[in-house]
C-alpha cells in the first residue's frame, strides 16, 4: 500500500450508530472514538481478574516457594 493507510469506514459506522444503534445524530457526534468502539463491540474492556489459565500461568512463573 505504499504506507498509505486505509480509509476510514465512515458509512459502516454512520450506519452502525444511527440504524442499528439507532443514536440521534447529537449523541452519535458527542461520543467519543473510544466510546464508539466499546458500543460497538470492536472494543473489550480488559478483565478485571485474570481467567484460569492466565492464574495458572502466573503461579508457575511466581511460585510462593523458592526451593
């Protein structure tokens, strides 16, 4: 691509917030990129304690007893 970077998708995320969304045009403008994207579900908040096997992962790395 030359190290151009792609367009922006302007109507997917116009048609995302204002259909399926179904924001007013005020709302939509006044949220935030950030905002956005967790509304839409292209963001995940990160966990707030870490799954099984990330604990599995962190008690062999640190185990309490250094033998």
């Amino acid at each position: 691509m030359n190290g151009e970077r792609a367009a922006f998708p302007w109507e997917a995320v116009l048609h995302a917030g204002l259909c399926r969304m179904r924001l007013s045009a005020k709302d939509f403008w006044a949220m935030t990129p950030r905002e956005l994207g967790f509304a839409l579900g292209v963001l995940r908040p990160l966990p707030a304690v870490p799954g099984r096997q990330a604990l599995a992962a962190l008690m062999q790395a640190f185990p309490d007893n250094k033998e």
